[in-house]
C-alpha cells in the first residue's frame, strides 16, 4: 500500500507545531479579554437603566453587537479547547458566553461547527453550505425553482445586506434546538442561560427605556452583532472550492484548499477575532489565537513546498469573489471557483 505523501508531510509539520510550542495555552491572552467584554456588557445595561431614555443611548447598542461578536469568537476558541488545559473548563466558558452572553446554545453550535471541520464545502456534509436563503454551491441552485431560483441569481448582490440577519438566524436556530427532541447536553442550563439573554434583558429593556427606544436598541444590537460576526466567519470559506459528496481527500489538502485566509491592519484582525488565520486554524484548531501568526509561516513553507495552493486576501478582495461566486452560482452554471484537483473529481 502508497503511502499519502501529504498525509506523511502533515505528520511532519504537527511535529513541528508541537516541538515549536505553538499548542501552549496563553490565558494572560485571553483572561483580560474575557473578563472585559463580559463585565462591559454588564456595566453597560447598567448605564443604560441609570442614564435616562436618550437615542444616544443606541451608542451602547452598538457596543453590546460589538461584545456580543467578541464574545463569540471567544466562545468558538473555548469550544475548540484553545483557552484552557482542562476540557470542561473549556466547555463551560464557551457555554456561559454563548448562552447567557450572546444567546446561542453551545450544544447546537458545537454539532454544527464540528461537522464543518470535519467537511469544510462538502456537499451534504458541511452543514454551513445548507442554506435556506442562499444557493451556495451548483447542488443546491438546481434544487431551487420558481420564485425562490429567479432571485438566487442576483443573490450576490442582496448577501450583504442580508448578513446583518444573521444575528436573529442564530438565535432562532439556538431557539429551536434547546426547545426540540434532539439530544443536547445540560439542556436545562442553556434554556436557562439562552432564555435569560433573550428574554430576560430585553424584558430589563423595555422597563428601563421607552418601548421605541427598548425595540430600536435591540434590533442595533443584534444587527451589529449578526454583521461583525457573520461576516468574519462568511470571509473564510465562501467562494472558496465546493466538492461532491462523495468526492475523498487528505486531511490536509481538504482543509487548505476549502479555506481563506484574511490579511489586513489591526482594526481588521480585531474585527476578524483570529479567524483571519482561518486555514491555520482548521489543520490546527486547537491553537490559541495569538499563536496563529507564527503558525502561519509554517504551514506556509510547507504548503509552497508541497505546491498546495495557500490563499490569502484583503477583506475588500474576499468579499468581491463572494459576490461574484453567489451570482455565477445562482445562474446555475458551473462554479468558477474550482481548483484543478477538485475539478478532476467532479469530472
């Protein structure tokens, strides 16, 4: 039996990962980070119910969709086992901030997220591609017809002002998950945290503040927050190469291939919470954030030796091939985007 010389290869390079200390937690990193957007959040209501009931108070709002996407990509590195040695210490940071801080169940989030790593751009694997707005890869556009196929062809055109919405489809699908049969863990506790963050602070809102103001600063929140975080995630993978199904690959071509990575000034990698390092993240995904810069020279070289194409862009420059992606994708013809090898097996 051949040996996968890329498989040997991503053995190798692991080893390298490893002996350089780049799998070392980094709380002195990420403690101050936590405990600043959790107590912002939290003093921030407080402002809000002392201040009075001027529309300057949607300034806050602003900062709550802020913290709230902060707090999001924190929650996605403890699920990933980035912060902390100890699992469960891991698994009840990210439980605590995405319920009772954002509003999302960690228990469908965590099925979710696992099945993309595991299939980033499958067809029928990668949960992320199953869109009910979106045509997203050639599959899906032959299965829209009527209205709903006519408008997938200038869907490129209304994603970004859809993403915004974001926000509020994360929360209904939480909603429907800690609420249905499907089995989920501490299913009580996140009722509990998911219940007190949608429920229990707008409830707070609309004592505190006049009941425009109160619906006013929950929509801003939410629409800023659906925006930072959806769009960082979105800049990752879409327009990135789709395969079949059925179509087999090595860990580390599958994951290179399928991802982006995002360069860019402070105030981008501050708005893209370490998913600018996004193909350093999924062959390693358990390497805290502030060691992914390091990381990435390696698994640079290695892919340049390799002859593995590694991709990297500006924000602007990643969202234009989304845009330009989700209109030939909705026009139902074949997806420009396809690197040679994935071309080979879609034949």
């Amino acid at each position: 039996m051949i040996a996968n010389p890329y498989t040997e290869s991503f053995l190798e390079l692991s080893t390298k990962v490893n002996d350089a200390g780049l799998m070392r937690r980094r709380l002195g990193f990420y403690w101050p980070r936590i405990l600043f957007w959790t107590l912002g959040t939290v003093l921030s209501l407080i402002v809000v119910a002392l201040a009075g009931d001027g529309w300057y108070l949607l300034l806050f709002a602003v900062f709550l969709g802020v913290a709230m996407s902060q707090l999001g990509f924190l929650s996605h590195e403890a699920a990933h086992q980035e912060i902390f040695e100890d699992r469960r210490w891991n698994e009840w940071t990210s439980r605590v901030l995405a319920g009772l801080f954002i509003g999302l169940s960690y228990g469908w989030w965590v099925n979710k997220h696992s099945r993309h790593h595991a299939n980033p751009n499958k067809e029928r694997s990668d949960p992320d591609l199953n869109s009910r707005v979106l045509s997203l890869t050639p599959d899906s556009t032959d299965r829209r017809t009527g209205l709903a196929g006519k408008l997938s062809r200038y869907q490129g055109w209304y994603f970004l002002p859809l993403l915004p919405f974001e926000g509020f489809s994360l929360h209904v699908a939480s909603v429907r998950t800690i609420l249905g049969r499907g089995r989920i863990k501490f299913r009580w506790v996140e009722i509990l945290f998911v219940g007190i963050r949608l429920l229990g602070i707008p409830i707070f809102l609309f004592i505190v503040l006049p009941f425009w103001l109160a619906l006013a600063f929950i929509v801003v929140q939410t629409l800023v927050f659906g925006l930072l975080l959806g769009g960082a995630f979105a800049a990752s993978h879409i327009g990135m190469p789709t395969v079949p199904h059925d179509v087999k690959l090595d860990f580390l071509r599958r994951q290179v291939h399928m991802s982006r990575n995002i360069r860019g000034s402070r105030l981008v990698r501050f708005f893209m919470g370490g998913l600018e390092y996004q193909i350093e993240h999924h062959l390693f995904p358990r390497t805290p954030r502030p060691n992914l810069p390091v990381l990435q020279k390696l698994v640079r070289e290695h892919c340049s030796a390799l002859g593995v194409p590694y991709t990297e862009t500006t924000l602007g420059e990643a969202y234009g091939v989304i845009i330009a992606y989700l209109n030939q994708v909705g026009l139902k013809n074949r997806d420009p985007y396809t690197c040679p090898l994935v071309l080979r097996y879609r034949g």
